[in-house]
C-alpha cells in the first residue's frame, strides 16, 4: 500500500505542476490514503453512513436528469444500453477468466463498475466541447448509475414474495411522492421562488424524506428515491437548473468527503493484497473492455472515430460506485466477498489516479479537432431544456 501512496503523491505534484488534473479530488484521495495509514481506523458503520447520504442525493439528481422522451428524440441514435450490456458480459467474462469467483459473485462484482461518474474529470464538462457530447456524456452517467444500481437492488430480494415491498412499493411511493414534491416545487418556482434559498434547501431534503418514508415500511428506499427523481424531473423540469446547480456546488461537499473516506476504506481492503491480476483486470477494464462496448454502442451512427475514442477514455468511475461499494457488505455476505470488493476497489482507484491525469489534455484536443465543424453529427441539436 506504500506504492498505492508514493504514486497517489507522486500524480499529486504532478497535477500541482501542470494543472492538468482537478486538484482538490486527488488531494482527498491522498489524504484518505495517508490518513488511514497513519490515524485510527473508523467503524465500518460510519463509513456506511456517509455513502448513503451521497448515495441517495446523487441518485435522486440522475434520475430528476433522464427527461426520457427527449433522450429518446434528440439521442436515440446511440443509447447506452447495448455498451453497459457488453460491458456487463465482456466484465464477467474476465472476471471468472483471472479470478475463483462463482457467475453470481462475478455479477455483483462488475455491476458497480458499469457506473460511469463524470465528476471524477470537470473536464468533461468544458464549454468548449460540442452540446451534444456534454449530453451524452451525462445521459450514459445517469442510465448507467440507475440501471447498475437498480439490479443490485433486485440481486438483493431474499425472496421472490419480498418483490412487492421492495420494488414495487418504492416504485409506486417514489413515482407519488416525486409527483406532489415536484406540483409544489412548480408552483414555488412560478410564484417567483426560483433563487430562493429556502427551496434549495427544500430541494436538497426531498431525496432523504423519500428515502426515510420508503424505510418506514421496511422497504428499498433507494429505488423510491430513483423513482421519484426520475418523476420530479419530468413534473417540474424549469427547476432543473436550480436542482443541477445545487448539486454542482452543495453535491460536491459529500463527493470530497466521500474521496477521503474511499481513501481510509481502499487502504483497509487492499493492503498487503494488491496482486497484479487485480492490476491487470483493472486496465483491460477500464479501456479494453471499454473500447469494445463504446465501438458496439455506436454502430450504424453517424459519429467520428475521435468520438469513439473520447468515449473510450470518458468512463471514469466516482461518487455512486464508491458509495455502491462502501454499502455493499452492509447487504451481502458470499465466501469470496473480500476478493469482490478487492477487484471493485482496485479498478475504482486506477480510475481515480489515471482518468483526471488524461482527462482535460484528451478534452482540449478533442475540442480542438471539431472546432470549425458545425456540420458533423456531435453537432446535431440538443435538449433545450437544462441538462
């Protein structure tokens, strides 16, 4: 784990120097690092506590964010569902390829990792690319966080009889509540309490009550959440704006505690194991595997190789799969659970180290080569509402 160190501090100078990677998110990471080398170790139930906070924040603004008839309309010529399938079976594949691990708990393993989490490189998000990509970039984060963290839920129903209570329950609750929070949030927002900081505030707490009402009847609170963000955007979609801003800035506060207490939980689960089949799965990955499901996904479209290859490369792992794996042994126990959550842990810190070290000179030259060319698909029209 001192490599794991030397190198974290090693990228650090390095970001410092150049000013190519987004500073404080690395300088987390490091100090989780160091602090869980050197300060006391906290309880695994703390840890639990923080990720369901982000967890259920960030999962209500992916959802509130897939306005689906518009994503459908304006992006149905590449949709992410056939690269998070081929990712999905080219995953498990290696998975049982490098590593003892039965088919379920290779599929447990590789559903956190399908996530795609772009706050991990702002870059992605540069003015200087083209709308359309920014779009996509932040459709395929969304689909992939909700649906990956939607068959986790099913994965964990003890019973086929328990459906009810922890899918279709939620299901319902979520879309009900989303619906009445998202009326009245309109109508704040037409009564001229759209910059109001008491409906951001208003807004940050709706995901928790959710949540909290879900859990009352011994439910998923987590699918009610998705549900209700999904409606909640559909319902009250001029205040997407206020919803995304607050994310941006409020949201980022529990990704960089987040960062720092991954740090303290990487350090616990892969000392003194961190092999390099774990090294080796974590590359092919993240860019073999990778490339094979962005190429599968743009078939018959009309983009350019640069933007297979940017979409290659933009597939960073963040905030929901590191929340994802800090909850996961809160709700499974399997033989080779530590193996599981080496192989996740592993592949989420290379993703940390190696995607902001490239990310914003990758942007730079992929914005620069589309500079001038407003004739190309990656500049067809986009959603006109906030996104």
């Amino acid at each position: 784990m001192t490599t794991i160190t030397l190198v974290s501090f090693f990228i650090l100078l390095m970001s410092w120097g150049s000013k190519r990677l987004p500073f404080v998110p690395l300088l987390c990471l490091l100090f989780g690092i160091v602090w869980g080398i050197f300060g006391p170790r906290h309880p695994i139930a703390v840890l639990e506590r923080i990720a369901s906070i982000a967890l259920i924040f960030f999962l209500f603004i992916d959802g509130a964010r897939l306005h689906l008839p518009k994503i459908f309309h304006f992006h149905s010529k590449r949709l992410p569902s056939i690269g998070f399938v081929v990712t999905l079976a080219l995953g498990i594949f290696l998975v049982r390829i490098l590593f003892p691990l039965t088919l379920q708990e290779a599929f447990l393993a590789i559903l956190p990792l399908l996530i795609i989490d772009a706050k991990t490189t702002p870059s992605a998000y540069s003015s200087t690319l083209p709308t359309r990509i920014q779009q996509m970039v932040n459709v395929e984060g969304s689909f992939t966080g909700i649906l990956a963290f939607f068959l986790l839920s099913l994965t964990h129903i003890p019973h086929p009889f328990h459906f009810f209570i922890n899918v279709f329950f939620p299901i319902i609750a979520g879309v009900g509540l989303g619906f009445i929070c998202g009326l009245v949030a309109k109508a704040a927002y037409d009564s001229g309490w759209g910059k109001s900081q008491f409906l951001r505030g208003a807004l940050f707490l709706i995901p928790f009550a959710i949540s909290s009402f879900c859990e009352l009847f011994h439910s998923n609170g987590y699918i009610g959440v998705i549900a209700a963000g999904v409606t909640f955007g559909h319902v009250a979609r001029p205040l997407a704006s206020t919803l995304f801003d607050l994310a941006r800035r409020q949201g980022l506060c529990l990704y960089y505690i987040l960062l720092i207490f991954f740090g303290i939980f990487s350090l616990h689960i892969l000392s003194q194991t961190l092999t390099l089949s774990l090294i080796l799965f974590a590359l092919l990955f993240l860019f073999v595997i990778r490339f094979i499901a962005v190429l599968a996904s743009f078939i018959h479209t009309p983009y350019q190789w640069k933007t297979i290859g940017y979409f290659t490369f933009m597939s960073p792992k963040g905030l929901i799969p590191i929340a994802t794996t800090m909850l996961f042994t809160k709700y499974y126990s399997f033989p080779e659970q530590n193996l599981m959550l080496q192989i996740v842990v592993t592949t989420i810190l290379f993703s940390l180290l190696i995607h902001p070290l490239f990310a914003r000179p990758l942007v730079n030259a992929y914005a620069e080569a589309f500079q001038g060319q407003k004739d190309t698909a990656e500049h067809l029209p986009t959603i006109p509402l906030p996104f």
